[in-house]
C-alpha cells in the first residue's frame, strides 16, 4: 500500500508577501540615497616617497585581505543557507507549491540584482559617494593586483569591483532564500485529495511544525545578514588604512554611521516577513481551537483556547521568544560592534 503522506501548499495568495521586504528595501535605499547624499571632501596627495607609497600599498592590502575573508564567509553562509531551504521546501511541499515558491524565489532575486544596477542608481557606487567616491577610486586604484587580465587596469579598484559583484550575487541569492522560507510556512496541509479534511490534532500538529520552521528560519535569516554586515563593513573599511590619520578618522566615523543604518535596515527586513508568518500561525492556531470546541458541543472560553493551544504547543514559548528576538536585532548588534573584530576597522 503506498504510504500517505502530508504535503504543504502555500496559497499562491500568500507569495504577494514577498514584495513586502522588497519594496521596504526600495524605500529605505531611495531614502538614504535622497537625504545621505553628503559625501566627504578630503584632501588626498600621492606626492609620498618610495617609503611611504610602499606603506600604503601594504595598507591596502591589508583591507583587501579582510574583504577576501568577510565575503567568502558571507558566500558560504549565503548557499548553505539556500542548499537548507531548497532540500526542506522539497522535501514538504506539494509540486504545485514548490513551483510557485521557486517562481518568487527568482522574482525576488532577479529585482535585487535589477535595483542594485548601476542604471537605477541603488547600487554600491551610490554607497561611494556617501563615503567620497573619488577618494575611494582613487585610492584603490594605487593597489596593484595580477588577476586581472591584459585589456585592463591592474589596480585594487578591479578586484573591488569584482568581490562586490560576488556579494551582491550572494545577496541574491542567500537573503531571498531566507524569505521564501518564511513565506513558505504559511502553508495548508494537504493529503491525497485537495478536498480531505485532516482532524483536528493533525492540523494543529502540522501547524506547530510550520511555526517551528518559521523559528528556525528566522534564525537563518539572522545569520545571513548579520554575516552580510560583517561583509558590509570590510567593504567600507578597505582603503581606510591609506589615509592619514586625521582623515582616516573622519571618513571611518562615516562608514561606521552608514554601516548602523545598513544593520537596521536588515533587521527591518526580517521583521517583514517574519510577522505576517507570525500572524498567520496565531490566527489559524486559534480558530483550530475555536473549531475544536465547537465540534465538541462545548461552551468556548478564552482560557479553554489557551490550555488547548498551549498543550498542542502552539504558544509562543519564553526561549522562543528570546531566540526571535536575537535574530531579529543580530544585524544592528553586528553594526554597532563594527562588524566582527579583524573583519573591518583598523
């Protein structure tokens, strides 16, 4: 006899929730771009000695190095991430749903890659001139790399370029996982025939197990980003160590500002799409339980309601909670701290 199994769907319905991070990541973009726009003026002269320029190339790879390290644990951490949620949204969700959550998944990565073109203005050059875009390209331009072929510049600025090619494609890729995931807990069970109805106790079973899931998500989420801070950070750092130490003060205060403002609005993102999952687990465990009762014949009270759902572990529990809590402010807490110790400043 072949086994029954139950399957998640996700509402088609329910995918619309995804525009929800990204038109608040339009909107804080479009508001830093409109109201950061004041760069730094520095006053950088090349006119060193042999000695000196010597120092600053090493300077610069110094924070080359750093930004090598930060984004290759942002990469890392980004497919992990996305290998974890491919193989679960396979493993329990319908076809149907499956095709759906893929088709936003290429939605969401396919627009963050589109808003961060240099053609919409929303991309990290936008981020350089915050931080003085000439200073930085000319700075960068001093180091000197080999990996670059003969039909272009062999300077720091290429490699620059490229590694934050590789971050934005990680970005892509890792942090829309992390929604889809979320999204993907709102979900309605499904066995065998669209029309069975499961009983009560393997709803609320079900039920449990997708607000679960969307706790461990949140988690997920928490690391790719507090990560892509970390790697956030050593980008913005990078060439500080060229400057002297004056102006290394005044532009590190303004990459440590733009770098808290980047955190909190990682944390913003999360709770985009972590409360409506929220929500939704709330609203349906308690007509679950209403339903319950009501089959029953019986009289519902608030506190029967309580005790059921508390017994079929659909509560929030303290540990929970506080696990929810971590997750969501781990990016602002990575960007006050600067990004990881040895990741960014000098």
């Amino acid at each position: 006899m072949t086994p029954r199994i139950i399957r998640n769907e996700t509402p088609w319905q329910v995918l619309a929730l995804g525009l929800i991070p990204l038109v608040l990541f339009v909107g804080l973009s479009a508001f830093l771009s409109a109201y950061g726009n004041e760069g730094v003026s520095i006053n950088f002269a090349f006119d060193q000695d042999a000695a000196e320029e010597r120092f600053y190339l090493q300077a610069e790879l110094t924070g080359r190095y750093r930004f090598f390290a930060a984004v290759l644990f942002y990469t890392m951490i980004c497919l992990g991430v996305t290998i974890i949620v491919a193989l679960e949204i396979v493993a329990s969700h319908t076809r149907k749903s499956c095709l759906q959550l893929l088709a936003l998944w290429f939605f969401l990565a396919a627009a963050y890659l589109i808003l961060v073109a240099p053609e919409f203005g929303m991309n990290n050059s936008s981020t350089f001139h915050l931080i003085d875009e000439p200073y930085y390209k000319t700075a960068l331009t001093l180091g000197a790399t080999t990996a670059c072929g003969e039909d272009c510049p062999r300077t720091a600025l290429t490699v620059f370029e490229r590694l934050t090619f590789l971050s934005n494609i990680a970005t892509a890729i890792g942090a829309t996982a992390a929604v889809v995931a979320m999204i993907s807990t709102i979900s309605e069970p499904r066995l065998g025939n669209e029309d069975e109805k499961l009983d009560h106790e393997l709803e609320a079973a079900h039920l449990s197990a997708c607000a679960a899931d969307s706790q461990r998500y949140i988690i997920l989420a928490g690391a790719v980003l507090s990560s892509g801070i970390v790697s956030f950070a050593a980008w913005t750092h990078w060439p500080l160590g060229m400057l002297p130490d004056m102006e290394k003060k005044v532009l590190s205060e303004v990459a440590e500002a733009l770098t808290l403002y980047t955190g909190v609005t990682f944390s913003v993102l999360i709770l985009s799409y972590f409360l409506p999952s929220a929500a939704f687990h709330s609203s349906r465990a308690q007509r679950i339980a209403e339903r319950y009762f009501s089959d029953q014949g019986t009289i519902v009270t608030n506190s029967m309601v309580s005790t059921w759902r508390k017994d079929h572990k659909l509560t929030a529990e303290p540990i929970a909670a506080l696990k929810v809590i971590a997750a969501t402010t781990s990016p602002i807490l990575a960007s006050t701290l600067g990004g990881v110790p040895g990741f960014g400043a000098f």
